[in-house]
C-alpha cells in the first residue's frame, strides 16, 4: 500500500484544502515533533479502459495493488527524453525490483491523465477515484536537528491525515528526499531577520508554533488547523 501511496508525478494542480498537523512523541533522551502539512491538489476520476490483448498491458504490482497500464503509453513516456530509447518492456513490473525504481514517475503520470487501471487486491476492486496530496513532513527534536520530507502522494479519500502520520519517514516514489532544518524554530528565539521573514511571507509560523506548544502539553494527542 506504502508503494501505491508514493508514487506521484506533478503535472497541473489544482490547490484545494490545506491543512498543517502537529504531533509530539517522545523517545529515550529527548522529545520529537512531527509537523506535517498537506494540500488537496485534485480529485481524479479513473474510468480507463484497458487493450483487449493482454499482452500489451504492463503489470506493476504492489504491497496491496496492482497499477495495469498500456504498453504504448508506458513506454511513451518511459522514452521521454532517454538518450537510448527501449522497445520493449517486462509485462510484469515488481515494486521490489530495484532497476525500477522510478518507473513510479511514470505509472503515476499515467494514472493523472486516466491512462491506468487501479485494483485494490485485498478486496479484489478495482478503483475508480483517487485524491492527490501534496505534502511536507518535517521532523524536529527539542535539543535541535531535524529532517524534511516532501512530494506528492496518492489517498483513496480524503481522511488522509492519520495514514501519514503513522510513517515517520516519508517518501517521494519510494525514494527518499532529505534535508536538514536546522534547530527547532519553535523552541529557541528568533533572529531579527527570522522574525522580519516570518512577517513578509509565513503566516501561518504563529499558528503552527501554537499547535507545538499543545502538542509539547499533550505529545499523544494530534493537533491541526485547515486554511
């Protein structure tokens, strides 16, 4: 399912609800805080219909689904701008075979332009609408350091909150993105320059330093606004 979730490619967004979440935990010698934030960038609605030959579709199997696409269209944009373009391709793909790894990009572009056919194999359904979120996931700690996590993700609907936050570590089509962030911006004072930004372009900074503040009181307890 983790797979399916990541695999996203950004083509044309539509920005819908956003919403910033905020969750304290503790470990052995210090506290941690996840903030994520999350956009509702479109809805898409899947009704693709697949060749009649089955052995021009392409498989890409998953933890708990399967992706089948057309190979004509895979291979299109497979191609797209590859200095040696390939003829042919595996009519099965594993999510575990590594020489694939960011074929994600392009199931995903696939499945925006409604060019795939989506099954969930655990209840044997195939999908037809999907909702696709776009995501920051910041980790600090109150002695300083942290991480970032950020891309574009898949849900089935729109509670999308509670999937995300029980993964500590999030990915952009199952690759890891990774960048420090330094010392944690809601438990130290801020420079001039800080502040002088903060009032220039980040709005939201006040409100989601509130919701760490509840979430330092009560780390189990998810705390969250929308704008």
């Amino acid at each position: 399912m983790k797979k399916l979730l990541a695999i996203l490619f950004l083509i044309i967004a539509v920005q819908g609800i956003a919403e910033t979440v905020v969750k304290g935990t503790y470990e052995t010698e210090r506290k941690r805080y996840v903030e994520l934030t999350q956009t509702l960038e479109k809805e898409i609605f899947l009704n693709y219909t697949l060749p009649d030959n089955k052995k021009e579709i392409v498989t890409y199997k998953g933890v708990d689904y399967d992706i089948l696409v057309s190979k004509n269209d895979l291979l299109e944009v497979y191609n797209r701008g590859r200095k040696e373009p390939i003829e042919d391709i595996k009519n099965k793909i594993s999510y575990k075979d590594k020489k694939f790894d960011y074929i994600h990009n392009d199931f995903a572009e696939l499945i925006e332009n409604n060019k795939a056919v989506v099954y969930d194999r655990k209840n044997d359904k195939e999908i037809n609408y999907l909702i696709k979120v776009k995501y920051g996931n910041a980790i600090y700690y109150d002695n300083g350091g942290g991480s970032l996590y950020n891309g574009y993700k898949f849900y089935k609907d729109k509670e999308w909150t509670e999937l995300v936050l029980q993964s500590d570590v999030i990915t952009q089509f199952g690759v890891e993105i990774h960048s420090s962030i330094g010392d944690n911006p809601y438990n130290r004072e801020l420079t001039e320059e800080e502040k002088e930004r903060i009032r220039k372009y980040d709005e939201k900074f006040n409100e989601e330093k509130e919701l760490y503040q509840r979430a330092m009181q009560t780390p189990d307890v998810t705390q969250s606004f929308s704008y």
